[in-house]
C-alpha cells in the first residue's frame, strides 16, 4: 500500500492545481478522494470537529477538512503530515482564509 504522503502527492499532481487553491475550495473533495485510496479506513475533521469550548471558528479560522493517519494531519499542502491540526498550512498563513 501506498503511504499518505504518496497518497496525497499522487491525488495533488493529477487535480491540476496547486494545493493552495485544493484546499481553499475544494478540500471536502480532496478528502473524499484520500478517503477512497485508504478504502474509507480514515478519519477526517472539520474546524467544528475540533473545537472546544470556544470554537475555532469564532476565533477567525477557515472551514476545513483534513485527515489524520497515524497520529499526524494531512491535507492538500501538509503531505508529510503535522502532530497538531493548528500546523498545517491553511491554520498558520495569515489572511489565507476562504
């Protein structure tokens, strides 16, 4: 079986653009085509499924969805995957919001 960095990498160079714009737009598809590679074997989240008390929507973040595997969280841009959801990409760059 392929790894998810070569999952996601694969899926990436065959949407036809960068990963920038798959995650601002098309991110839910994305992770739908991820989860299919894996068989429907993965969880995948939503800024709300990660929310606590004060959500994180309120505090100004994206909508989103990625997935985890193995302890880390991948999206378009984050095919090595981070230990925290807050690390990736679309989280940490300013004004990137959709």
């Amino acid at each position: 079986m392929a790894t998810m960095t070569q999952i996601i990498n694969e899926l990436v160079a065959g949407w036809g653009k960068p990963p920038y714009d798959i995650n601002n737009g098309e991110c839910d598809d994305f992770m739908m085509a991820i989860y299919d590679r894996f068989g429907g074997i993965l969880n995948h989240y939503g800024v709300g499924d990660m929310a606590t008390t004060i959500t994180e929507s309120d505090l100004g973040y994206p909508d989103h969805i990625w997935t985890t595997y193995q302890g880390l969280h991948y999206d378009a841009e984050c095919a090595g995957g981070v230990p925290c959801h807050l690390m990736l990409p679309i989280f940490t760059r300013p004004g990137n919001y959709h």
